[in-house]
C-alpha cells in the first residue's frame, strides 16, 4: 500500500475523484501533442473510465490516480498501480504535467520523488508504456532512467515497455 503524502515533497498529493474529472480534463486539454502521438481523443468519459480501469487481478486498493497540486493548481497527473506485474513492481499507467509548468524540470522532480519513495518502501523497479510514436514522452522516460524491455502491439498501435531498476 502506498502512503501518498509521502510521493512529495513539494506538492500537496491527493488521490483523485470523480469530482476532479474537470480539473483533469482541463489539464488534458492543454496537452494536445500527447493526444495527437496516440491517436486518442481526451473525454470527460475516458477520464472517469481511467479513474478505474486497472489490468485483471489487480485489487483496486493497488489502483492510485493521483494529482499533486501547487496551492489548488493541478500541476501533475499520476496514475500507479503498486504491485504490478508482480510484488516488487510498482506500473505507471499515465502521467501528464500541466502544459504551463513543461520544460522546467518539474516532471522530472515529480517522477524523481514517486521512484525515491518506491525504492525506500521496498520496490525494486517501476514499469511503464510509451507510445512509439511519441518521440517526447521516450526522450522523457529515458533522461529519467528508464530502459526500453520490449515491444507491445495493442489496439492503438506499438507500445514500448521500459523500467527502471530501483
């Protein structure tokens, strides 16, 4: 189980709710690029859908979707999932930061703070997928340690799988 106010230092961690899907979709909004890289349009609906999709088996106490705010602005989006694919394993489903706060090194923070609180609970890598198209999100992962594992066809296209050892 992940404590969530202990992911940041420097921003108010909160669990995120069907009463945020505004605020998360206005943030969405702002990231059309990201959107456009996989080939989806963002909703209102597919929000409330990721509030709770989670892959089968996985308890939905494991599931966090998560906002880190600065005062009441939403700078950063999260979704973890703590055990997965297995015990040691935490998998990050989405993560996005506010189009105003981009190119200042804050996802960097973030994503720095989320893998030192992981490693000190016992976690020995976190996973994720990138889009093979999205040449930003793969130069993103990688400045932050990650290391392509494989390829993965999905119905969206080609996801890449990267980890990163704790």
């Amino acid at each position: 189980m992940l404590t969530i106010k202990n992911m940041s230092k420097t921003y108010n961690v909160e669990k995120l709710t069907e009463n945020d899907i505004e605020t998360i979709y206005r943030l969405c909004q702002g990231n059309k690029l990201y959107y456009r890289y996989c080939h989806a349009e963002i909703s209102r609906e597919q929000i409330l859908s990721d509030l709770y999709l989670r892959p089968e088996g996985v308890n939905e106490d494991n599931k966090y979707y998560l906002g880190f705010f600065k005062n009441e602005l939403l700078v950063a989006v999260l979704d973890i999932l703590d055990g997965y694919p297995d015990e040691e394993t935490c998998f990050i489903g989405f993560f996005m930061v506010n189009i105003l706060y981009q190119g200042q090194g804050i996802g960097t923070e973030i994503i720095g703070s989320i893998l030192a609180y992981v490693k000190k609970i016992g976690k020995a890598k976190v996973r994720l997928g990138i889009d093979k198209g999205n040449p930003q999100s793969k130069a993103f992962w990688k400045k932050n340690g990650f290391k392509l594992i494989k390829e993965v066809e999905s119905s969206g296209g080609t996801i890449l799988l990267a980890e990163k050892i704790l």
